[in-house]
C-alpha cells in the first residue's frame, strides 16, 4: 500500500527555480546558517532549539504548531525568519467570530467599466508565511479553512481553484494555560504539523538581557539573505540527503510502537496511550532529520538524528488516555521512555 507524501515535492510549475549545481546550493545554506543566527540574534535571545525546529521544517517544507505562554516572542520570531527569507509575512489573529472567509477570501461585486462582474479577492492566506494566533481561538469550521491550504497548496472559492505561491508555510499557536472558550484542533488537522514546538520561558540570564535590550533603542534592522526561491531549493536538496534503509526502518519502528494494542506496542503504551502516531510521523522523522543534516553541514542522516526529532513529531500525535492523566504522566516522559525501549535495526 502505497501512502501520499506528507509535503508535495516543491520541485513542479509552481515553484520553478533556477538550475544550480546541488554543491553549490548545499554550501548556500550551510553558510548560510550562521548568518541567519547572527541576524535573529539582533531581536531573539536564547530559545536556540525553538528557531532550530522552525527552520527545519521551513527547509522541509512542513508546518509548526507552536505551543507556548502569550509574550514569548513568537510573532516577532516568525516575522524575523520572514524577513531573512524576503518572504511575505501575514498573521491572523484566531477569535470565535472568524470566519473561514475572512482567511480565504472571498468574492466580490466590482464595476469593471464592462459591467459588473465578481471578482475574488484574496485573503490573508495568501502569502509565504501565515502565523495563524491563537488557532484554537476559533470553531473548527474556519480552523478546517487552513486544511486545504496546508495539504493541496490551493485555495478553492466559488468552485474555482487558487494556487498559493511556494514556498508555503505555517506557524500556528496555540496557548496551554486558557482552555475555557476554546475548541482544541482535531487529530486530522494536527496530523498536519509537521513539529508541535514547545516554547518555554527564558533563563533567568537570557531574560535580563531581554528587558534591557527592548527598554533601551531600537534594534539593529534585519537584513535579507536569501529570497523565496532560495527557500525552494534549499527544500529540493533536503529530500536528495542519503539515508540508509535501516534508519528509514527505525523511524517507521517508533511510530509503530506508540500505537497501543499493536504488535510491536510496549506495554505502558497500552497502559497509557489511547491513539498513537500514524505513517505520516515517520515521515516527518526522516524529512525532518534530512533538514537536520543540511543545516549541520552533514552528508547523511544518523540515528541521533531521528531520536532528536521525536519529540516534535510526536508529542501531538499521540493522545494520553485517562490512566496517563491520573498517573500524572506526561507525553514527553511517554516518548523518552519509547525511545529507549525501541533497539535501532541491525544493519
């Protein structure tokens, strides 16, 4: 049985880009990376995991759900990376009262000089990076308005289809302190993200130099270094990384073993999880891990790569049952304990 490919490849009409020679690509963004640090350093301090998760799904060309307390910098980060890429940067704010038009578009009566005639008028989505604020804010009707845009790269309005430009990507957040008056995101569209990113508060260190450094002058401006169709290729040269079929197979190993009453489920699967990951988390492990090694400067995907990914790509796609909950475990202490019981295949 053959499964869809979690990212349809960039490499198609819509994202045409420039021949390079992959050498030459592959030095771009390896020597890229320690500029794009330097340039977010100017406004972010510290979270180094949070901006390496970002960007390696911006390079695999997936989605983050990012989970976090308000006034985390999570806007100015997204807008920062935007910058940096010269992309176009929209944020939707998410509330009860949106509407899955008013993230779309929608059709409108104009006077041409002909006559009148209905025009489309696009909305927000239209653009590289969306930062979708407070996602589950809003019912799952207008949350459902972003699936189409996250899977097929396409808007349809009135029966007509209109393509998004690549690259495409979105940051949604979501706030885990107020759970009145929200409507927590299916499993379907969860599946989607590629990470769920966890941003937590700062050091006590890194948090001073916050303070002093917004309560003095302006930052220094960010400067652009790569433009969208760098992005484009940056993401065609992650899925030609080699990885070795015994690594493919211990992705495709842990996903399986978080599914409860399965074959290969460890017993405290069964005892505390009610749904585990599908075929779409080893996926992301093995795209995202191809990212990894990119951005690192190295040839091939490792073991260690696929364990340092398991966090992201799990954590929202296995769901603790009610046994779990009164146990006061967490799903960080569920996918550290598979990763040790899960032995890597021999070669």
């Amino acid at each position: 049985m053959s499964f869809p490919s979690p990212v349809e490849n960039p490499a198609g009409p819509a994202a045409a880009t420039p021949a390079l020679n992959e050498r030459e690509v592959f030095e771009r963004l390896t020597g890229g990376r320690r500029q794009i640090e330097a340039e977010l350093g100017k406004v972010i301090v510290g979270q180094r995991e949070v901006i390496d998760q970002i960007l390696t799904a911006l390079f695999a060309g997936g989605h983050c759900l990012i989970t976090g307390a308000p006034g985390l910098a999570k806007t100015l980060l997204v807008k920062s990376i935007a910058r940096i890429f010269h992309l176009q940067f929209q944020r939707i704010q998410f509330t009860p009262d949106l509407m899955p038009a008013d993230i779309t578009g929608t059709e409108i009566l104009q006077d041409t000089g002909q006559g009148r005639q209905l025009t489309f008028v696009k909305g927000p989505v239209f653009a590289n990076i969306i930062l979708a604020d407070e996602i589950n804010r809003t019912p799952p009707k207008t949350q459902a308005a972003l699936l189409e845009a996250m899977q097929e790269y396409q808007v349809t309005a009135a029966g007509h289809r209109h393509l998004l430009e690549r690259p495409f990507f979105v940051l949604a957040t979501q706030n885990p302190i107020e759970m009145e008056g929200t409507y927590p995101l299916p499993e379907a569209q969860l599946d989607r993200f590629m990470f769920n990113v966890v941003m937590d508060y700062l050091p006590e260190d890194d948090e001073v130099d916050v303070v002093k450094r917004t309560t003095a002058g302006a930052p220094a401006p960010i400067q652009r270094l790569f433009t969208g169709e760098d992005v484009l290729q940056f993401q065609e040269l992650v899925r030609g990384v080699p990885i070795a079929d015994e690594v493919v197979r211990y992705a495709v190993q842990i996903a399986a073993a978080s599914r409860p009453h399965q074959g290969a489920a460890p017993d405290f699967i069964n005892q505390w999880i009610s749904w585990g990951a599908g075929t779409r988390a080893a996926q992301f492990l093995v795209l995202g891990a191809k990212a990894r090694v990119l951005l690192k400067g190295g040839a091939h995907v490792s073991l260690d790569d696929i364990r340092s990914l398991a966090a992201p790509v799990l954590r929202h796609r296995m769901l603790l049952n009610y046994r779990a909950e009164a146990d006061g475990v967490r799903v960080e202490d569920v996918i550290r304990r598979l990763l040790e019981t899960v032995k890597p295949p021999l070669p």
